[in-house]
C-alpha cells in the first residue's frame, strides 16, 4: 500500500513535538499498567473450600463511638458457622463505649492506652491474641470499626483460603452509597470513591490473576496466622501507611497475595472535601514513605517475578515523572508565548499551544483510569447519566489535586503519626441500651 512501505518510526518521532514525543513515551512505559484496567470487565472465579477455616477477626476502635454499631450488626449477621470466628476490639480508653457494644458479637475487648496510631493498636491486639489463645487460629481478619460486612465476608474469604493466598484483599462497596443519607453521597465522595476501583478493580484484579503482589489494605483483609506468627504482632508501624508496608514486605518475602470480589465490606468515605484531603495527604505520605524505605531491598531481588513486581510497585513515579515533566514545559511554553507576543505572533501562538497542550495532556493522563472506573462501576456507584458525565470529565481535575499534595509527601516526609479524628456518615442505627 502507498505510504506503508516507506513508514519509518524515525520519521514518526521526527514530526512530534516535545509534549507529543514524551507522552507517546510515557504511554509505552505505563501500558502494561494500562493493560491491567481491562480486567475490571472480566468477571472473577468463585472459588469453594470444603474446610472450614478458624479466623479471628480484629477491629481497631479508638473512640469510634456508636460509629462501630453497624459493623458489630453486620458481624451478627454472617451466614459463617458463628463457632469458627471470634471477634477482637482494640480501644484505647477504659471506659470506651465500644466494650460495652463489643458484648453484642460476644467480642473480647482489649484496652491498650499507649496506642498512637492503627499500627500500634493490631501490634498490641495481636500479641494479645497470639499469647492468650496460641495455635488456635488459622487466619486474621482487620476490619476498620467504621466498614459493614456483607452477609457472606467470612465464607467467601474461607472460600478464598482455597488459592493457596497468604494475604486476601476484599472488594470495596462505597457505604455512603448504600447506608448513608442523601448528605453523605457528595460530589467529594463520588471523586475520592474511584480510588477503590483505581486500587482494585483496575489494579488488583490483574494482580491476582498474574500472581503479582497486590496491594494490601489493611481493612476487609485476611492474612494467614504464620505471617502474624512470624511477626508476633504487627511490626509496620514506621509510616502514616502500615498497609503500604505490608505490602512491600509481601514483595519481599514472596507471600502470595490476592485480591477476591466474591468477598465483599463496604467502606466510608468522607462526606467533605477538606476531610478527603486529610485522607488524601495521609495515604500519599505514606505510600511515598514506604517507597522509600523498601526500594533498595526490593530492588536487589533478582529474577522475573522480582522484576515485574517492582515494575507495578513503582510504576507511579512513571506517571509522577510524566507530571512534573508537563508542568514544567505548560510554565516553559506559556512564558516563551508572552515573552514572544508582541515580537512574534504567530510563534507566541505556537508557544501557547504547547504550554495548553501540556495541560491537557495531565489531564489526559487521569481520564483514562477514571473512564475505566466509571464505565466499569457506575452501577455500583449508582450513577445516572447526566452524575456520571460530571464524574467521568470532572473527576480528573479532582485527580490533579493529587499533584501538590504528592509534592509534599515527597519533599517532607512523616513519621507515623496518631489517628486523625475525621467526619463520619450518617449510618442509621438503633440505639444501643
């Protein structure tokens, strides 16, 4: 055919411009990223075991309050042999009500008054069920006070025992979606709810199916007691993240790690932009601190599996580079156009073309996940046409406000630090006497 025959990518890169040529590389870098969003239409195998497993369920309470009761209605309500798991509450104070509404699921309440943060409170919590009920059980569930069960958690996730996993994560449902009033169900909360099916549905899911580490959040999560035997409690505890953490460890030490829909909680996001921002920032530190800390041990892993691990490990400092580089030549191009606008129209005009090329070419960056998302979970979001055109176009933007707030987290990281207290939905619930 004309044409084809005389094709040479060299003179494909010739004709680019400067933000055309880095994208076109920024997309063959993140493709295999990409790739893995194609998995969010692909339904997941259901998988049966026929033993029953022993878990113990821990949940970190401090000062949640009546918050908790839903959860505590939830764990009531499972369709799991109620003789094969046991529940765990962590407080901090001695007169915390959550031990009196702890006795609804028949729980044991633990008090650790020195906790500062969630990594405190599942070390001491589980040291004490490892020293007080030793050998008894066959894995750990954490659950956030604030999250419901569905009705079949614990059986799916004993389903999912049957993989071989050492680290199951389950599938988020949003609870503002399904609980809350209609003052719970913001634009901030259909925004900062992508990031689930970011973190799973676009993620995870490929993970599972090509055995590379997912990642491991740390609440509708079960990890197999010799990996909490091992550590003898919970040793993450040096980030803003303990999840982040562990998820790196996973990576290091080769346990296998899975994501599984079937098993599902629901979980709460922050009715307010200034609370999802709090949020936002402390994921970020954390995540960025994590990094950081494990990737000179990661990075000497050898072999192929250590190499695309590190490559979905690290692979956002692709798309951070790819950021920085577009702001800079947005500032570059727009101050070449005013300085040349007088002079030289038709170069200023150029100029400013690039600098909003630039712009758009972020934004496209974080259009394509978020189509993936919203595509892939308006139902479950329970959009409408004309919501999920304003989510579709105007969740990137809320995305860009990632971008000063990773800039912190690079250029000032955190320690751990305590629990930030943050708004709560309006769950509506009976009163507890």
């Amino acid at each position: 055919m004309p044409g084809i025959d005389n094709f040479s990518f060299a003179d494909l890169f010739k004709n680019l411009n400067f933000v055309e040529f880095v994208s076109l590389i920024f997309f063959a870098l993140y493709l295999p990223r990409i790739i893995g969003y194609v998995f969010a239409f692909i339904p997941q195998k259901k998988l049966k075991n026929d033993k029953k497993n022993k878990f113990a369920l821990v949940i970190p309470a401090r000062n949640e309050g009546k918050t908790i009761l839903p959860l505590l209605e939830s764990i009531n309500k499972q369709t799991y042999d109620r003789d094969y798991f046991d529940v765990y509450v962590i407080v901090k104070e001695k007169n915390d009500p959550v031990i009196n509404y702890a006795k609804l699921v028949k729980a044991t309440a633990y008090v650790d008054e020195t906790q500062t943060c969630k990594g405190d409170c599942l070390n001491y919590g589980l040291k004490k069920i490892l020293s007080d009920h030793p050998g008894v059980y066959d894995a750990f569930s954490i659950v956030d006070a604030d999250c419901i069960l569905d009705a079949d958690y614990f059986t799916e996730m004993n389903n999912a025992l049957s993989s071989g996993a050492d680290v199951i994560n389950s599938k988020k449902y949003i609870k503002n979606f399904y609980f809350g009033s209609k003052s719970d169900v913001t634009l901030a909360v259909r925004f900062n709810s992508l990031i689930w099916y970011f973190m799973d549905s676009l993620g995870n899911k490929f993970k599972s199916q090509f055995g590379i580490t997912t990642m491991t959040i740390t609440t509708g999560i079960v990890i197999k007691s010799h990996i909490i035997e091992k550590y003898n409690g919970w040793i993450h505890r040096n980030t803003l993240t303990e999840d982040m953490e562990f998820q790196r460890d996973c990576a290091l030490n080769d346990y296998k790690t899975m994501y599984y829909t079937p098993a599902v909680i629901y979980v709460e996001e922050s009715p307010t932009l200034s609370e999802t921002n709090k949020r936002r920032s402390r994921w970020m530190d954390g995540l960025t601190h994590a990094d950081f800390l494990f990737a000179s041990r990661l990075f000497k892993k050898r072999g192929p599996k250590a190499i695309v691990n590190n490559y979905f490990m690290f692979s956002l400092w692709i798309l951070y580079l790819y950021v920085a580089i577009m702001i800079g030549s947005f500032c570059f191009y727009g101050i070449c156009s005013l300085l040349s606008f007088k002079s030289d129209g038709p170069m200023s005009f150029e100029m400013a073309k690039l600098s909003l090329m630039s712009l758009c070419a972020i934004y496209t960056a974080f259009f394509i996940p978020t189509f993936f998302a919203v595509v892939s979970h308006a139902k479950e979001m329970k959009l409408n046409f004309f919501t999920a055109l304003i989510v579709l176009f105007g969740h990137p933007f809320f995305y860009m406000g990632y971008i000063p707030i990773e800039l912190k987290a690079i250029f000032g990281r955190k320690n751990a630090a305590g629990w930030d207290e943050v708004a709560r939905v309006s769950t509506q619930i009976e009163e507890v006497k």
